[in-house]
C-alpha cells in the first residue's frame, strides 16, 4: 500500500514499515480482517480496533486530534517515570479517505502481554476473594500514580489492564486521556479521583451481576468503598508520620520493613521534632515501587511482577538453605536460575507455553508441589511435580498471551452482550 499524501506519525525512535502500510485511508471500522486481532473490546467512548503490527499487536483508537496528542504525551511521561501503563507507539494524525474525505486522527499504543481487560477476568463467574484481589491491584495502581503526581481524572477497571501476579493481580493504566502530571497533587484533586473511582467501579460491577458473572453476594456498593479503604491504608502507610521517642530508633527500621513488605523501597525520610512531647516523627519522602522486582532482577536478571518477585526470592532463599546455606546470594540465585527455574520451563511443552508467564508458572508449580506433597504424606520435587502440573492444571487454562488476539468464542460472545446491554 502506498501510504496517503498529508498523513502524519508522530513516534519516537524509527517508524517501522507495518505502521506505514496500515490502511489509515479508511475509518477503523471498515478495516480488514487479515489487519484486525479479534481481540474483546471493553466499553468505550471512542471506536478502538486492534490490529497486527508485525510480530506484536497494537491498540488503534480514533479521537480527536487534540486527544491523541495529549494522550500520547501523557503515556510518554508515564513511561519515563516508572509508572505501570501502556507503551504509546504514535499519533495518527492527517488521515484521509482516497476521495479526499477527513478522517479522526487516532493514538496507538503496544499491547501488553499476558494482560486481561476486567471484563476477560470475568469471563467465567468471579469469586467474591478474587474480586477483591482485583480491588486491591486497581487501589494500588492509583497510588503509584498520585505518588508519581499523575491525576487520572477518569479512574475505572475499564481503563485499566490486569496481569496475574503470583496469586494477586497487577495493574496497568490503559486510557490517560483525562490525566495531567503536576508536581504533586493535592489533597482535592486525589479525593476527585476517588469519588470518580468509587462511582464508576460500583457501576461496572453492577453490569457484571446483570450478566450473572460476580457471585450474588457481592455488594458493588460495599465493594467500590473496599477499594477507598484500600486506596486510603496504602497511602497512610507510605506517606503519614510515624511518633516515636529518641531512643525508639528501631521503628524507623521497622516502618521501611513495613513499606518494603508492600514491595516499595524508602530513599529518602523526614524527620522532625514534636515540641510539644518530646517526640520525633518519620514520614517517607521518597517511595519507589518494585523493591522485590529490582532486587530479583539484580540477582538473576528475571523481569516479572512485584509477587512474582517475592516469590521466586523465597524459593531462592530455600534453594540456598538447601545447597550452601552459608554462600553468596547472588551466587545462590545465579545456580537457581540455570539448575530449576530455566530447566523446569523449558520442560513446559512448546503449544502450552503462552497459557501463562513462565515466573506465574513457575508460582503455580510451586503451589501444585505443595498441594501434592500434603495429599500423599511425603516431600514431592518440583521436577516430579511438573508432570501432574501439566496434565491437572496448565493444560486446562486459556492462552493468557495471546487470549486478547485470539480468544475463546465465549468471551467474544459475553463481552459482545454486555457491550450490547443485553446482560
């Protein structure tokens, strides 16, 4: 395709050839099937399409050309401050049919894999506990975003993906059309978010009980003031103040141990004197996400999610028990990697590989290891575990990787339906 006089791509580093040849001379609804990646589409006020860029897949969203500006840049920022989002690729801008007709510009961002709109996590009937973990990765992710000084302005599980975290959820901002970056937010704009945040989660997961796809004895209500409770506890805990006395010095340890329990480093920390009492107080200055995923990546150069890392820590902390309980960590870690971790996963037959993350894998196997050990009364191995693995669990799960490029007819369907209203 020769790609149309006028149009405009704003991206950074080189424009590979694919993004040219897409067919922007027409709207994104008309675009063809062997462009498109059926992928489920949460709601949404814009037309989104996703569409093969390569090897990976892309998100094409029609907007407005102020819109697709702004996003872009906003996603730009995000992304050079650490904070867990999508990747911008570019803005479309310019876009005209042959006959000379305008069309809306549009934003592309990089798919993330392994990641699931809510409304995929909800697929099949949703648990009142696994609900809550969804809660919990959602309240967390907007605390690293204000912590940042990012206000959402349209905070929801719509906008937001979910990737599997050993056992929890992490999450991801997916729509930064509504946000700004300031220097610091304050008080008003983080509580504006919250009450965006409380109306809209409470409104999605009524959709979800008239679909039948959340336990009945879920309260939306009572749930979207779980996720302000859990918003408002990790705030408190990594910026209030901590009182303690001169010679109390050990709870200075002991709130960092706390924050770093939380998967969060502490590199800076006021502390000021009280005249009326006598008494000092702590408050974090500086908080980092990802203390568990830095000190893993150190140790074995393994890229995964904050639980991922605290667990894959633990079974390198009994693998070193085991073998040289008084050797080097980092020589502990480098053996663990070559001698379990890559071993095990390259067992994994090559068909089932994109059902999950090889560290999530590697959690569930461990949890599979110890379920087995406890129903036949004796210490099982995770390389004999593995087998009973593959065959009782990991054959029986959807294709996480490549779930939002081609996933099960069933999730089309009911995602189709709420789409449409019909519940």
């Amino acid at each position: 395709m020769t790609t149309l006089p006028g149009l405009g791509l704003t991206a950074s580093g080189t424009i590979p050839q694919e993004l040219l040849d897409l067919p922007w001379h027409l709207p994104l609804e008309e675009w063809p099937e062997d462009v498109i990646a059926a992928l489920p589409r949460g709601i949404s006020r814009h037309i989104v399409r996703f569409a093969y860029l390569g090897g990976s897949v892309i998100a094409v969203k029609e907007t407005s050309e102020r819109a697709a500006r702004h996003e872009y840049r906003m996603l730009r920022q995000l992304g050079k401050l650490g904070a867990p989002c999508v990747k911008p690729v570019a803005e479309v801008t310019g876009r005209t049919t042959p006959e000379g007709e305008e069309l809306s510009p549009a934003l592309v961002t990089r798919h993330l894999r392994f990641s699931l709109p809510y409304r995929a996590v909800f697929n099949q009937m949703m648990r009142k506990e696994t609900l809550l973990r969804l809660i919990h990765a959602q309240a967390l992710l907007m605390v690293e975003l204000h912590l940042i000084g990012f206000y959402w302005g349209d905070v929801s599980l719509s906008n937001t993906l979910f990737r599997r975290d050993a056992g929890a959820f992490a999450a991801y901002l997916v729509d930064a059309e509504t946000g700004e970056i300031h220097p610091k937010l304050s008080t008003g704009q983080r509580e504006y978010d919250l009450d965006v945040a409380q109306v809209n989660i409470a409104g999605e997961l009524m959709d979800l009980m008239e679909g039948g796809m959340v336990d009945e004895d879920v309260d939306p209500i009572a749930t979207s003031h779980q996720f302000i409770d859990a918003y408002r506890g990790l705030w408190q805990e990594l910026t209030g103040d901590t009182a303690f006395n001169p010679d109390q010095q050990w709870l200075i340890e002991e709130r960092i141990r706390r924050l770093n329990e939380l998967g969060f480093d502490v590199e800076e920390y006021d502390i000021r004197t009280v005249r009326e009492d006598s008494k000092l107080l702590l408050r974090p200055k500086v908080v980092d996400p990802g203390h568990h995923q830095r000190r893993l990546m150190n140790l074995t150069g393994l890229d995964v999610q904050e639980n991922q890392a605290r667990r894959l820590l633990g079974a390198i902390d009994a693998y070193r028990a085991q073998t040289d309980p008084h050797g080097d960590e980092a020589v502990a870690a480098h053996m663990w990697t070559q001698q379990v971790f890559q071993p095990l996963i390259s067992q994994i037959p090559k068909e089932l590989r994109n059902k999950l993350e090889p560290a999530e894998i590697m959690h569930q196997l461990i949890d599979h290891r110890w379920r087995l050990s406890e129903r036949e009364h004796r210490d099982i191995g995770l390389e004999q575990a593995l087998p009973s693995f593959i065959d009782e669990e990991l054959k029986g799960l959807r294709d996480e990787a490549t779930l939002m490029i081609d996933p099960p007819g069933d999730v089309i369907d009911q995602l189709d339906r709420l789409n449409r209203g019909e519940g």
